[in-house]
C-alpha cells in the first residue's frame, strides 16, 4: 500500500537505529507498486568483515 510507506519507513528507521545505530539505510524502490527495498551502508569505519557480522 503505498499511502502507508512513509509510516512503515519511519518506524522502520526507528527500529534499525536502534538496533545498528552505526550503520546507515539507503530506501529505494518502486512507491506505485509497493515495491520497497532498502541499502544499507557500510561505514567507513568498519571492516569488511566487522561489517558483515552486524548486518
């Protein structure tokens, strides 16, 4: 439901902060038919590897 995305990506950016607030998400994806994805970031700080086990 696309009327219901910009709510659904705020509490999902809540959450994930919570849970990796290091880490940064880009959302993308194709809002008229519901299709949402998401990218998240390695920080320049973090390893390959350190970054692979938090996500």
């Amino acid at each position: 439901m696309p009327s219901r995305i910009d709510h659904f990506i705020e509490e999902a950016d809540k959450l994930f902060n919570l849970i990796f607030p290091d880490l940064e998400i880009v959302w993308f994806g194709h809002v008229g038919d519901g299709n949402l994805h998401l990218n998240i970031l390695k920080p320049a700080n973090l390893s390959k590897e350190e970054f692979l086990f938090l996500s």
